[in-house]
C-alpha cells in the first residue's frame, strides 16, 4: 500500500467531495456490488410493493418482480421535448433561448431506457469497468496533445468545425446516464446534440453580455466556435491550454490562443476587463484535488461570470447504486473533488453566489455534464 493514501472501502464514501485514492488492486465487480449491498442492506427496512419491480441482483430479494421484469421486456422508447430540455438545462420551458429551440426541433432525441435485466447488466458492467480506470494527472498530457494533434489533423483534412469535437464526443451509439437511469439513443447525434443544447443556452444566456470570454482548458476550441456563432456583439474569445496543438488549433481556427496551466495559473493569462466571462468544460475534472490555485487566481481576476460544464462528486447519493458506482469510478479516475463544497462554503460566507447548478446528462460512467454558474459578491 503507497504510504500517505487512505485506502477506499466500496460502499463508504464521504459525500463532501474529498480526494481519496482507491484501492490498489482493482475491485472485483461482484465484490463491489457484494459490499454496496451489505452497506445498504434493506432487510430491516419496509419493503415496499411487488410491482417497483426491482431487478433481483443481490439488492433486491422480490424473485416474483425480477420474473416479471424478464417477461414484459426492458426497454421503453421515448423522446425528449423542448419541455424536457428545459428541464435538462434546469431552467423553464419558457426560458429556454430559441436558439435551442430550433436545435431540438431539427434534432432526433428518441431513446430508449434500460430496465429490469438491462440496467442490470449495465450496473454489473459499470462496475467491471472500474478495474481498467486509470488515475488522471500531468503525467497524461502528452495523450492530450496527440489527441488534439488527431482533431486538428481531421479539421485540416475537412475545415468542417463540426470536426473539432473531442473524441469522447464523437457522434455513437453509446449508453448514457440520464435522470437516474441508464439510456440508449436511437440517434449517434442525440450526445453531440445535447452539447450543442449547452453551448447556446451559455452563448445566450450566461456569456451574452461579456466583452470577453476566456476558456480554460479549451481543448480543440468546439465551445468557442460554438459560443461564436450565436454572438451578437463584439466579442473577444481567449482560449487558454497546456497542450500546444490545442493552442495552435484555436488560434488557426480564429481565436486567441494561450499556453497556460490550470495547476500553475499566471497573472498573464489574458485580459480581465469589466464583465468578462470565464468558462470550463471538463477541464476541471482533471485537476483532481489541486483546484486550489485556479481559484485564488479567480479570486484575483475577478470574471464577472464563471461557467462550469464538469462532474461534481458532492452531488451522487452513494445511498443509491446507480449513483453509487458513478461515485467509485469518479474518485477512482481521481477527477474534481471539493470544489462544489467549496463554492458552497464561500458562499455561506458570502464571498460568492451561485446562479446555477443542474445535471444535465452523463456518459456510461459517471455524470460528466453538470453546469455551476457562479459569480464574486
């Protein structure tokens, strides 16, 4: 066991969002859902009626529900509304811009949800799955610079910005998490088209009025390409980046390119005139537990906005398995912890106000996408 490391024991996570290393051998499957089950077991509590229909997968004792789960199927297609996008983003239906409006209309958001046997075997998968999770950290950015080298080599070939999508957005056919289940779009579009949601939802809405706007972590610069077709008024997008095709992609692409460490942040970053807007999409999730000196230059810049598109661990029920896996793997990967508690306490005292926070969709593995719009007091 490495010196200095609390080791995890499936089943007690903390809630407050607090690094931890996880074991160092990787979790049996069976064994992780073997403890989460002694954790939560609910023998001594009301069970509740036959037809909830729980999956008899150790959690769950009702042998009669899990036979009828087997025989009446276990998909169900839907599709989502411009109501229910709304209510993805958090928002009201009236609220939602028109420019998502006239996404969803053009758009194919049929899916289909898993139950009974199949969120079954997608729970067991997920936790399979945590034995292969590596732990993020520097000591993986030469693969983000061949992965940005990859996408700047596609939007040459194509100068299609369609092409600037990360790989983890590529248009497929994948299980996703959404309102606590586990769905299948019909459409390889329905994930880059959510994102798509997002970004004119933060073009205007959030960033609408900003003179400025700096992307931290921007990757590729598809959310500033993004935000820049739904502008209005002169605006100035800076996108900053440790990867240096990342960098020289944004600036081929129109925009003004930074070299720049989340980890070790500088006073140069790039200009912080009144009401200027700071952004983050994934880029957070990489720093783990060392935020910290991201924040304090927040602090010193002082963005009237700042945007988040990240996982928050403070916001899983580990009480719930659903969540409870998610919650594993997101402290497994060694991805954002503490900093949603900390806005929350710096808000209590009153240094900041948080405008908005919702969950919005997830991958197979954990809640990727969930916006945090906050400002200084």
């Amino acid at each position: 066991m490495t010196e200095g490391f609390e080791v995890v024991i499936p089943g007690r996570a903390e809630t407050n969002g607090t690094a931890r290393r996880p074991p160092e051998a990787a979790p049996d499957a069976l064994a992780l859902l073997g403890a989460y089950r002694d954790e939560h077991d609910d023998r001594d509590r009301p069970q509740p009626e036959p037809e909830d229909h729980r999956c008899r997968c150790g959690l769950c004792r009702d042998a009669d529900a899990y036979l009828r789960d087997v025989v009446r199927g276990t998909l169900t297609e839907r599709v989502l509304t411009v109501a229910d996008v709304a209510a993805l983003l958090g928002i009201a239906e009236s609220a939602l811009p028109d420019a998502c409006r006239a996404i969803v209309a053009g758009a194919d958001l049929r899916y289909e949800v898993a139950t009974g046997m199949a969120a079954h075997t997608e729970i067991v998968a997920a936790a399979q799955r945590l034995a292969t999770c590596e732990p993020v950290g520097p000591h993986r950015q030469p693969e983000w610079d061949a992965g940005w080298a990859d996408v700047a080599a596609r939007y040459r070939a194509t100068g299609n910005p369609a092409t600037l999508l990360p790989q983890y957005v590529q248009p497929a056919h994948r299980v996703l998490r959404f309102r606590g289940q586990y769905i299948w779009p019909v459409s390889p579009e329905f994930e880059p088209t959510i994102l798509t949601v997002i970004q004119a939802w933060y073009a205007t809405t959030w960033l609408k009025d900003a003179p400025v706007v700096c992307e931290f972590g921007c990757g590729p610069g598809h959310n500033l390409a993004a935000f820049a077709r739904h502008r209005v008024r002169s605006v100035r997008y800076f996108g900053l980046d440790w990867s240096l095709a990342a960098v020289a992609l944004v600036r081929e692409i129109g925009f003004e390119g930074r070299l720049w460490d989340l980890r070790a942040p500088t006073a140069a970053a790039a200009p912080m005139p009144f009401g200027a807007a700071v952004v983050t999409c994934g880029a957070l999730e990489q720093l783990g537990a060392d935020w910290r000196p991201f924040f304090d230059y927040l602090a010193r810049a002082r963005p009237a906005v700042v945007v988040h598109l990240e996982p928050f661990v403070e916001l899983y029920d580990p009480t719930q398995l659903f969540d409870f896996v998610a919650d594993y793997y997101h402290r497994a990967r060694g991805y954002l912890a503490g900093y949603l508690t900390h806005l929350r306490e710096q808000e209590q005292a009153g240094a900041v106000e948080i405008l908005h926070l919702a969950k919005h969709l997830g991958s197979r593995d954990h809640d990727g996408w969930t916006t945090c719009v906050w400002r200084f007091r």
